[in-house]
C-alpha cells in the first residue's frame, strides 16, 4: 500500500475513532455538558456524610455513598451507573 494512501486512511479514520459516543446522561444525574459549581456530585444516593475523595465514586444508579466531593473537585457524569468526582477545570 502507498504511504499517501494508508496516511490518508489514518488521519481520517483516528478522528472518528476518538469521537465519545456516550449515551444521554439520565434526568437525575450530572450532566455530561458541563460541571457543575456546587460542589455536588448528581445522582446518587442518601448519602452516609463526608466528602469522596478526589476522584472518588459519587453517584450513579445503586449508589449509596457520599456525593459531596472536595474542594476544587465536582461529580461529573461517565454513565448511569457512574459519576465521579474530578477536578475543576472549566464550563464546557
């Protein structure tokens, strides 16, 4: 196969690939469209107190732990049976 060739296929096919096809985030947890500035992770249960730690569980369905996460850190919605806290970075 040429190199122009299978280049051409790489640098089309790779963007493709990379593209998150995640599904709809359900109604009642953290949305997927941006963090949330409250601190809060959606989505989970009760609850026991404390914090998660940073990168820590904090929602999804099933789930009944914390769902408060630290400073600097938000839940941010993977699936419906996950949310996580993670840093702050920016509002999508």
């Amino acid at each position: 196969m040429h190199l122009s060739i299978l280049l051409s296929l790489v640098t089309t096919a790779l963007p493709l690939a990379l593209v998150d096809a995640a599904p709809a985030p359900a109604a009642d947890v953290a949305s997927t469209d941006s963090y949330h500035d409250d601190g809060h992770c959606g989505g989970g249960g009760g609850g026991y107190g404390g914090k998660v730690d940073n990168w820590g569980r904090c929602g999804g369905k099933g789930y009944k732990g914390p769902t408060e996460c630290g400073a600097g850190y938000v839940g941010k919605y993977h699936n419906d049976g996950w949310s996580m806290c993670e840093p702050k970075l920016c509002l999508r």
